[in-house]
C-alpha cells in the first residue's frame, strides 16, 4: 500500500518564498540546487546544507552530462566509481537519484538502485533515503509516495506543481532476482564489492536495461583490504580496455583525507620514494593544492605508522592510484569464509589406523594404533560407493609437498577418511590407497594423473584395477584419474564452490578445511602486459589436501553435485 511523503526539510530558509527564477536556476543546475535547498544530516547529527565535497563535485560532473539531453549519447553508458571509504558516496548517489527523478526535465523514468543490504533494507531507506527526499525546500518538493514490496521499496514521483513526472525509483537488496519494471533507464549497483553473487545479479538485471537511447548502469565500491571482490577489479579492467561504452572515475584517498588541517608545511619533509615517485605525481594529476600536500604526505605516514608499516596493506586501504586498484583482486582467497566455515559443523577428531592383511583370506583389515597418516571418520558401509581422490607427488624428500587421499562417500558427499603423508616410495603409497580402497568396498582411485604415472603403475602392480575413468576414451585408453589444466582446474573449483554453498558435501578433517581457507587466485604479470592466474596455498603453506577435494569435486557428475543420490547400505563391521 503506498504511502504520501511528508516534507521533513528544517533549515533557516524554510519559510522564505523562492522567486520563478531561482525554482528555474535550482532545476538546471545541480549544485546550486543542493547548496540551497537541500538539507543533510552529517556526523554530529546537525541538519545542515548539502555542501558537496571534492569528491562528489567529481562525481556528478561526470554524471550529469550522461543524463541531460543536450549531452548525453544515444547509446548505453558504463560508468565505474572506485572510491576510498567516508567519501559521502551512498547520500550522494541518493540526491542525484532524487534529483533527477524530481527536478530534471525527464518524464517516465525507472532508476533501480542496488545496495547490498538484505533484510535491513527498510532500515536503509529511513536512515539513509529519507533524509534525502524529504529534506528539501518545500516550493520545490514534489508529489511522493513509497510502496514496500517484497524486496525492495518504491518510490513515485507523481508530478511537479501540476505536471505530470511519473518517475520512479526502486531500491533494490542485492539478494533479488527481479525488478519491478521491464524497463529501466539507470541502473546503479552500490557498493558492489559486498555483493555475494553479483554475476548473479547482474544476469537478472541487466538484461532490463535497453542498448541504446537513455540507458546508464553505474558500479561504485569503496575499496579497502576486504572490499575489493574478484567481479570489481575485472569490471575496472573491462572499463580501462574499452574506453569508448567505460567511464572510470577514481577518487584516491587525498580527495577525503586529512579530514581537518594539519598545518605541515610541504618544503620541511624529507620525501622517500613512494612519496616522491607515486604520493607527488598524484597529487598534481589530480589538481590538489600545494598548500594540502605536507598535510596530505603527514596523514599517509601517520596511517602507515599504525599499519605497522605495511606499505602492501597500505595500499589496499588507501589507494593512491588506479594501477594500485588493479592489483587488489591478486592472490584473493579462492573461497569466501562463510561457505567454508559452515563446514565446521561437520569436523571430527579423526581416529588414526593401520592395515594388516589376512593371509588366508587376502582380507584387509584395520585395527587402531597411537598414530597414522591414515585417520578414519566414519566406517565402510556396506553397499555403499566409495571414491578415493588422490593428490600425488613427484619427489620424495621430507620437506616437499604431502602424499594426499580423500575416502569420500559417493552417496552423500562425505569425506569418510583422510591420509597424508610424504617422504615414501610409490610402492608404498600405493600400498596405501589398495588398502583403503578394499577396505571401503573396492573404492574407484581418482589420482591426478600429471605425475602419477608412477604411482598408477604400483597399484596395478598389486593386481588391483578399480579405477575411476574420465569417459568411454579415457577407459579405453587405460588412462584413469583427472588431468588437470588452467581450465579444468577453473571448473573443477567451481564443482567444489558448488557443494560448499549448497552443503552438498561434509568435510570432517580440520586440517583438510584449514588448506581450503588458505588457497589463493595468484596472478602474475607477464612482461606483454598479460596476466596468468593460478591456485595455490600461501608461500610456506601446504595446498595437497585442498586440491585433492577439487579434484574429487571435479569428478562428479552434474546430479551428484546437486545431491541427487540415494543412500543406503550397512555398517561392514
């Protein structure tokens, strides 16, 4: 049910008549009109004039001239704003959106503004929107009314001292898979970097903007050390490659900060090298005033100081150029957090075991000792499948990579048993993976065959051929186990992302976990300008248990990814 807005705006010059022209003078220019007749809350919870800043008069002129008639192309429009944090961003986005939807000369217009705020999303428009619309000078504030809906709020604005607008503006929680409108003419996805799939969501929205005449989708996202998504930094290089649909503006941390003087005159500092050779050159491409630069050079150094001089993590948080933007999408995290520690339900103290075989039977059983590199979770159940991933290696020195194994329960994804080890023979491992493998009811072997020629060759050597195959050819070819590549890699990740956000699968080995949250997206630049990406733990940290669960998760067909399995079986012992 719609609701009519009441007028909430308080400054001095509430009650004092405006004349035609400065009504006509606030309709054609922005700035004057948010100078004089809009009012803002700031920090100190004053009602003040909406005074922009140096970073929102960038913004806007940027903006605007997309949107008047007179300038703007007839064609769509990518506009890109990389930000540093406290910049004023989301107000400011908000007052250009109630701008334009009120007081520019532009009839049926949908703006969808995105924002990734989930169930808070009421609280986000009374705290945030409403200030904005409702904080204007009276003479100029237009018909409104909001209607709340199930993921989103929207706002009409119905007409303008009797003329028809017919404008509206949704906000939209980036969880949402829909929009009110078919058509929209601005879309603006705020803050995008905390979206948590924002590919999904861009595949359900954009498709709602049109592909010429007056269309524009804006990203912003304030950058910082956990602020910097992986989709972010591939739209910024998408934009920097295609300058002719791309508008990048970027604001460094200058523009905001020192937030008061500091009185430091420039000529007594002692530069080093990033001041002189990156902190300087910034200052003058972006036209800061000389008199702002020992302020400016005193504040880094002093945020440096309490990063206990990481100049990388430095960086990150206040970026003084685009180049340093770009690299804040390297060596991130290849899983985000909350999907693996929703597996720490799931973690058991893993018994260890050994193997003995009976001689008369050729039966292999396990009986419990102090230690092994073989932990045990849940027994074999009989009638059940059983795969066992394998991640070998290619030298056996104790300080080299670990010899890693998953038992994993095909009928639900779980990981029943775990091996690792290093610093034995390919005969001996092989010992390994037949035992276990005849203990869970002759379990398929996935290795990956890079380097495990071999291994493959000890384990047929001990007359034992359940093999997991790729396809008919693989089997055909004799060639079991997964192959990995830069792409079948790529996939093979995206199998076990997957399973993790859907809880598809159950890891019960910590150390198994610990790996995962440890993998990175490492880029390196090649000398041509082009990157190369690849995954891996940290420098001094082990990635075998992790890639033997991607492989695994690569092995899998599409309905056992989804959990399509039915269980069933009994205990064996």
């Amino acid at each position: 049910m719609s609701k009519l807005l009441q007028n909430d705006y308080r400054l001095d010059n509430k009650d004092k008549p405006i004349s035609a022209e400065e009504i006509k003078n606030a309709f054609a220019h922005f700035e004057y009109y948010m100078s004089n007749f809009q009012q803002i809350v700031n920090k100190e919870r004053q009602v003040v004039p909406f005074k922009l800043n140096a970073f929102q008069e960038k913004l806007f002129e940027t903006i605007l001239p997309m949107v008047h008639k007179d300038t703007r192309q007839d064609r769509k429009r990518n506009l890109l704003v990389v930000k540093s944090r406290q910049t004023g961003a989301s107000v400011s986005v908000i007052g250009l959106i109630h701008y334009l939807c009120a007081y520019a000369d532009l009839h049926n217009l949908n703006i969808a503004h995105v924002f990734p705020v989930g169930d808070t999303i009421t609280k986000f428009y009374n705290q945030k929107v409403m200030p904005i619309i409702t904080g204007v000078h009276p003479s100029l504030f237009p018909d409104i009314s909001r209607q709340n809906l199930s993921t989103s709020i929207l706002t009409k604005y119905e007409n303008l001292h009797g003329i028809p607008l017919d404008n509206y503006y949704e906000l939209i929680s980036s969880g949402s898979s829909a929009i009110r409108s078919s058509t929209i003419n601005i879309l603006i996805e705020d803050e995008v970097a905390f979206y948590k799939k924002p590919e999904e969501l861009d595949a359900a929205i954009l498709p709602a903007i049109p592909d010429h005449g007056f269309s524009m989708v804006v990203y912003l996202t304030t950058v910082g050390e956990n602020a910097a998504s992986l989709f972010f930094v591939e739209k910024l290089k998408i934009a920097m490659a295609n300058p002719d649909d791309w508008t990048v503006v970027f604001v460094p941390w200058f523009f905001t900060y020192p937030e008061k003087p500091l009185g430091i005159d420039f000529k007594s500092l002692i530069l080093d090298q990033y001041e002189e050779e990156v902190l300087v050159p910034a200052f003058k491409e972006n036209g800061l005033p000389k008199e702002k630069w020992g302020d400016c050079i005193k504040w880094y150094r002093l945020r440096l100081q309490d990063q206990n001089n990481n100049r990388k993590k430095m960086k990150l948080e206040y970026p003084t150029t685009l180049d340093e933007v770009m690299l804040m999408g390297e060596n991130r995290k290849v899983w985000p957090e909350e999907i693996i520690a929703s597996q720490d339900e799931n973690i058991r103290e893993g018994r260890p075991y050994e193997f003995v075989t009976v001689n008369a039977t050729g039966k292999v059983e396990a009986r419990p000792v102090e230690a092994s590199p073989f932990l045990m979770f849940d027994k074999p159940v009989y009638g059940r499948k059983y795969r066992i991933a394998i991640d070998p290696i290619t030298a056996h020195s104790g300080d080299t990579d670990y010899f890693a194994m998953h038992v994993m329960d095909l009928t639900n994804n779980s990981q029943v048993a775990v091996f690792r080890e290093r610093n034995l023979s390919d005969e001996d491992y092989a010992d390994w993976a037949v035992s276990m493998a005849k203990l869970y009811n002759n379990a398929e072997l996935c290795p990956e065959i890079n380097v495990a020629n071999g291994f493959i060759v000890a384990v047929n050597a001990l007359h034992y051929y359940h093999w997991y195959y790729e396809n008919a050819k693989a089997r055909k070819d004799r060639t079991p186990g997964l192959r990995t590549t830069v792409s079948t890699k790529e996939g093979m990740i995206s199998n076990l992302t997957t399973l993790l956000e859907r809880k598809n699968i159950k890891i019960r080995d910590k150390t198994t976990l610990d790996e995962l949250r440890g993998m990175e997206k490492i880029v390196k630049r090649r000398d041509d300008g082009t990157s190369s990406i690849r995954m891996a733990a940290k420098k001094g940290k082990h990635d075998d248990l992790a890639m033997a669960m991607v492989l695994f998760a690569g092995s899998l067909t599409m309905q056992q990814l989804q959990g399509k399995v039915s269980t069933g079986g009994m205990v064996c012992w």
